[in-house]
C-alpha cells in the first residue's frame, strides 16, 4: 500500500531541467552527454509532419539517431504502446527522447519499462500496474526499473514529464492505468517555450488547467506539508497570471515559460508523495472510459471537486483564492471563473459525456487509487455520481 508522510519529500531521479533553450540544441547536447548511440525519437505526429521542429531535432542528433516514431494516439492505448515498443527494441534503442504532449510523454517512460521487462502483449502488462485491491488499498507493485533513460520535452502543460508515473489505457476494456518507478522519470526534461507557439490554444489552457488542479488538490490533501503547500500556492499564482498572458499575447515567450515552470511546480507535491483526491481520479477515467483530454476533465472537474470538499477544506481553499488575487472569494467559483476566462469547457455535456456514461464512470473511479485519498472521504459510486452531477 502507498504510505503518505508529510514528513518525507521523495525524489525522483531526474538530474537536469533546461529552462528555456531550444530543443534541438539542448537534445542534442543531452544524447552526447549521455554517449547515446541509439536514440529512439518518439514524437508528436502534427510536429513532425506540420512543422521543421523535429527534422531539427533529428539534425542535430545526427548519427545518433536511431529511428523517429511517430503515431501515439491520445491516452497512449495499449496497442500503440506495443507497436513503439517493438520498434525500439528492433533498433535495440540506448536512450528515448519523446517530444510532445503527456500521451508521447508517458508513452516513452512505459516504452523503456517494456523494453526491460520484455513487454510483447496486453496480458505482459499485467502486474505492472498501480490497482485498488478488494480492501480498498492501493497496490504498487514492485519491479526493476528501466535500463534505458528518457528524456522528455513536453509541448503541454500537464506536467507528467516530472513524475515517476506513465498512464497507459488498455484498450480493450478502455481503462487508464498507471504504472510507476523512480528510474522511469526522465534524466532530463527540456523546457523549450518556442516550441509550445505550435501547440493548439485550447491544449494549452486546458493543460494548463490541468495543472492548476495538481496545485489544487496538493493543497486540499490531507497529506500535505508546509514545503509542498508552499510551492503548489507558488504554481497557482504564477500560473493565473501568465495564462491569461498568454491568451492575450500567445507569442509573448516569457508568459509561456512562466506556465510551464508553473506546471513543473505544481507536479513537486506529487513527486513528493502528496496524492491527489477526486478530480484527478475521475479525470483518469473520463479520458480512459469516454475519451475526454486530459486538460478538459480538469476544466469540468475541479471547481466540482472544489465545491463538494468545501466542507472538509474550507480553511484550505482561503490559500486557493488568495493565490488567485481574489482574497475573501469562494474557491470554487474563482475557478470556474478563470476557466471561464480562457474559453475552456466547463461541463459533462460539451465534453461529449453522455447522462448515460455517469454510472459507469462513477463505478471505474472508485478503481483509481486517488478516489482513496480524497480529503473528504468518498464511500462508493453515489458519492462520485454526486460530483459528476454538479458537472453535468
């Protein structure tokens, strides 16, 4: 079972954070550093096919270059996890770069944990994955870690690029799964804030959304302390500030930084070992059951979650709302607001979730391990029905 001290920070084994250079440059550095032989480049398709980034990239690897793979579908399916994963190993791959949103992201830590376990299958993958046993723990299972390092530069603001944790979907039964190692967080992570001018508004304020609610729920946890409040209240003002920044200005470079440092702040309380509570839990499943972005589960979620935990966090969300520069005012209506602001979608329905998936998603979340942490204790599907019903 996962233990929680607020006592104890964990650390993850990353080793460098390039802040605001360019991609190619920095990644190329990185694999000489590193005396990379074989770099399996895995990466966004719209980037590769719709801009110069990654023919950069591949330049400035040089020989080093394995193989660039593109072709990972969103909430990184199973099935397109193994197809990457027999492609690296047929090129016998010495380090892997990934170079877009969180599915690319994820899908390069799980790719080097199949490499090392020798992951041909959807029924390799069982045993791997975090679960929720029949008494309501949460279950890690314990495994080597990856031989073979990642390196990620993300293009979102969801932050998993920071964490020791990969999401994978089995698409056959279409749940989200986790999978988790200190050796599967990146070596390095590159920060690149010119490359982000390529990515979708909408994916960038909904991630960034997302991130937003990794700084939310660290604060609401019951599991917290006093550094990871701290510098989850630090992420939230710097992301309300440069967000609509960037809405305003979406070339102003620095604006874009700020998010993604924000972003990087708000995943410590994570790595740290702060769990997240209720939005989270039931974001996994709208992504992995009904297909939803991950930025997007955050924008209908949060201010719901917010609301029902009132009563248990009321003290707490005082620190959201000041955060905010909105002192005095209701967290929750705060949020929605500020969503609101950047255009983001702010329920069920024009996410495309139908009254009649309610249930089921209800039913998937008390399977997520974080449905066991929130601060206001969930006991079963009712209760998470009755925060999806204030987002419907």
């Amino acid at each position: 079972m996962f233990g929680y001290d607020a006592s104890t920070l964990g650390l993850t084994a990353t080793e460098r954070v390039h802040m605001g250079r360019r991609a190619a440059e920095t990644l190329g550095e990185e694999a000489q550093l590193l005396g990379a032989q074989r770099v399996f480049l895995l990466v966004s398709t719209t980037l590769r096919n719709k801009t110069n980034e990654i023919a950069e990239i591949e330049a400035a690897l040089g020989a080093r270059l394995a193989q660039t793979y593109d072709g990972i579908a969103a909430h990184a399916p199973r099935t397109d996890v193994l197809r990457a994963i027999e492609s690296a190993r047929s090129v016998d791959a010495d380090l892997i770069i990934t170079v877009g949103g969180g599915s690319v992201t994820d899908a390069g830590k799980v790719i080097a944990l199949g490499l090392k376990h020798n992951i041909n299958t959807h029924e390799d993958f069982e045993g791997f994955y975090v679960f929720v046993d029949d008494n309501g723990d949460t279950v890690a299972p314990v495994f080597e870690g990856p031989d073979i390092r990642v390196i990620c530069c993300p293009t979102t603001l969801s932050g998993g690029e920071f964490n020791t944790m990969g999401g994978v979907t089995d698409d056959r039964e279409n749940k989200k799964q986790g999978y988790t190692h200190r050796m599967m967080a990146p070596i390095a992570i590159v920060l690149d804030p010119a490359l982000t001018l390529h990515t979708p508004e909408w994916l960038w304020h909904s991630t960034g959304v997302r991130a937003v609610d990794h700084a939310l729920e660290s604060l609401s946890s019951n599991h917290s302390s006093y550094f990871c409040d701290g510098v989850a209240e630090s992420a939230l003002r710097l992301l309300s500030q440069a967000m609509p920044a960037v809405k305003a200005d979406p070339s102003d470079l620095d604006a874009r930084l700020r998010c993604q440092i924000g972003a990087w702040q708000s995943m410590i309380p994570i790595i740290g070992g702060v769990p997240m509570g209720a939005s989270h839990a039931i974001g996994h499943v709208l992504g992995g059951t009904a297909d939803v972005p991950h930025g997007y589960c955050s924008c209908v979620m949060a201010p719901a979650v917010l609301a029902f935990n009132k009563p248990v966090t009321g003290a707490k969300q005082v620190k959201v709302s000041d955060s905010f520069g909105r002192p005095g005012e209701d967290a929750s209506v705060v949020l929605d607001e500020f969503i609101r602001g950047l255009g983001m979608p702010r329920s069920l329905g024009e996410v495309g979730v139908s009254d009649d998936q309610l249930d089921l998603i209800a039913e998937y979340t008390m399977l997520d391990f974080w449905s066991r942490t929130n601060p206001r204790e969930i006991t079963g599907p009712a209760d998470v029905r009755s925060i999806l019903e204030q987002a419907r």
